[in-house]
C-alpha cells in the first residue's frame, strides 16, 4: 500500500472514526488508533479493502505515552494534516473513573502529544458532546479545566465533584474537553494550526445505540421528539462538518466548538417545560 505525504490520524475506530476517515482518508495516509485491537484490525481491514492507504496503531488515549507514541509514529509518516480525536466512552456504560481517565485525561494526551508534532495548516478536532453545554460551572472550574497541567487535571476538585454519577461526570467531561481546546488554540495559532470541537447530539453509532436501550433511552428519544428533529444524526453528518473544519474553506475558525445536535440543546434552553 502506497503511503501518501499527508496523513490524517483519527482515534476511535468506532462508527464515527471510520466515517471521518473514509471522508477524510482519500489519497493520504490514514493512522486510526483505538484501544480494542480486535476493533482496530476490523476498521483497517475495512478502509483497506475500500483503497484506502490505512494503518492501525493500538492506543489506549489514557495513557500518554501510548499517545505520544501514536504521535511520533504518524509524524514519521509525512505532513500530518489532520488529526480527528473521537475515541471516548459513554455514562451509559462506564464507570466515573473511565469517563474521567478515558473522556477528561485522554484529551488532554492527544492536545499535548499533538502540539509536538502539529505544523502550519494541521488542524486538531476533538469530539465532545452536547452533554459539555448542559454544564453549569464557575468560571474558576473551567479555567482550572482549561489550564491546569495534564498531570493534575483529574485531581481537581470540579472533577472529584462528579462522586459516583457517571451522567455527571459525562457532563463535566465534556465542557472540559470543550475548554480545555479553547485555551489550546493560542499554541496551535503560533504554529500556524487549528483546533476545534465537535460536539454532537445522538448520532447513530453503536455507543448511543447502547446509551438508547440504557434507563435513560426513551427520554433521549423523546427529547429527539420533542426539538422537532425527529431523527438521530448520522455518522457522516459529523464527518461532513469534520471535514470543513479539517479543510481549507475554514483558515478563520479556531478555539471554538461547533454543535451539531438537530436543535436539541436550543431546546432544552428555551422550550423544555418547566
């Protein structure tokens, strides 16, 4: 398989990480990591048989090093492009600790360990969640989140808050990794790069199918309902708008986070009855 000199390196080799990928993938080299290595052979076996130059690297985003090493081994590859961070693990299904290890600290490695190797017109995208604009923080927790060192973030007191609420932590999770890309985006300016956030709604992937048959499933559908969407999102509706925050129609756009969630939290903000 031919390697190509842009590289585009997508975590999570989930139904969302794929879709990015075949969006973005296209004649430049695509490094997916995932922490399931059984889920990661599958993905690339996929993308390879579409003609798609793909590689796998096995990455648990909690551990830095993994990360840094998922870092230097794509920068060995050619000009990294793009870097597309979904890898992260849902209240329905995990424990606090995992949301805080894996959503929280996993975000922060792929920011650090791509600021290393990030050059002029790389762009960072790290999915969060709607779940971030439903937080309601002091301005000194989103800073602390925002600013504080990798290696203190999961002692902070806004994040030991959570106690055993794993929809909580989720929550916190998220406008974390949404603040913490803000404060990022001075660095990446003065390297000539980008970074953004995603955060979606439900999208139709394995992880909400899972968070739909969990106790909160038929509120979240109803609430779908509700907003007047009346749908879930797709995975390729994401990739879309990944695509044009990765691309070059959006130079201007850094810091900031885009929400793609059918109307959802615009509803719950104005029309959620009281």
């Amino acid at each position: 398989m031919t390697n190509h000199p842009d590289v585009v390196v997508v975590t999570g080799a989930g139904g969302m990480g794929l879709a990015v990928a075949r969006r973005l993938g296209s004649g430049r080299t695509v490094v997916l990591a995932d922490a399931s290595g059984e889920q990661l052979d599958r993905a690339v076996a996929a993308l390879r048989a579409e003609g798609y130059a793909a590689q796998g690297q096995l990455t648990d985003v909690a551990d830095a090093q993994a990360v840094g090493a998922l870092a230097e081994a794509a920068a060995a590859q050619g000009r990294i492009a793009a870097v597309v961070h979904t890898a992260g693990v849902s209240a329905a299904t995990s424990t606090v600790e995992k949301i805080m290890r894996v959503d929280v600290a996993g975000t922060a490695h792929v920011i650090d360990a791509f600021t290393t190797v990030a050059s002029r017109g790389t762009s960072l995208v790290c999915i969060a969640s709607m779940a971030g604009h439903y937080a309601t923080l002091s301005h000194d927790d989103e800073r602390a989140l925002a600013t504080a060192p990798t290696e203190e973030l999961l002692s902070l007191d806004v994040l030991t808050s959570a106690g055993e609420d794993p929809i909580m932590a989720y929550i916190i999770a998220k406008r974390a990794n949404q603040v913490r890309v803000q404060a990022a985006a001075l660095a990446w300016n003065r390297l000539g790069a980008r970074i953004n956030t995603v955060s979606p709604g439900v999208i139709s992937t394995a992880m909400a199918k899972a968070e739909s048959e969990s106790a909160s499933g038929d509120h979240m559908m109803a609430m779908l309902d509700a907003c007047g969407a009346g749908r879930t999102g797709t995975p390729a509706e994401i990739a879309d708008v990944v695509a044009f925050l990765t691309g070059p129609d959006s130079l201007y756009i850094t810091g900031t986070d885009v929400l793609i969630d059918g109307g959802q939290a615009a509803w719950l903000r104005w029309h959620r009855p009281r």
